[in-house]
C-alpha cells in the first residue's frame, strides 16, 4: 500500500497507508480530508552499484569463448 497525504478543508493532514481507490478519509475535526500525494520511493541518494552489468557480461563473454577454445 503506498503511503498518501490528506487535507481536509480545515488544514489539519495525516499521512496514512491506503488502497489505491481510497480518494478521501474522516479527519478527527468531522470533515473529509482529500488525498494530496503519493510518496514514490527514487533512487536520486541511492549509492551507485558495486559492478556494472556491461563488465561482467564482458567477462563472462571472455570466459565463454575461452572455454570453446579450449574444447575445441
């Protein structure tokens, strides 16, 4: 369940876990509080791999022809 951000008329907000369908909830003052947003987790702080794909495809390549060689 993503997590969303409701406002009611009011101003007062809640971050709560919800269905995707779920558009509007009871705020505690008895008004509707409207969904606002959806946090999406990025990768814009997320550390850079420990390899890259390109250099172990190349080295498997290296591996795989060397061992055609060698059973040749």
């Amino acid at each position: 369940m993503p997590l969303y951000n409701y406002r009611c008329a009011a101003g007062h907000e809640a971050e709560l876990l919800r269905r995707r369908d779920v558009d509007a909830v009871a705020c505690p003052c008895g008004l509707r509080a409207g969904r606002l947003s959806v946090y999406r987790i990025h990768r814009a702080g997320a550390p850079e791999p420990r390899y890259r794909v390109s250099d172990y495809l190349e080295a498997a390549g290296e591996l795989q022809h060397a061992a055609g060689r060698a059973a040749s």
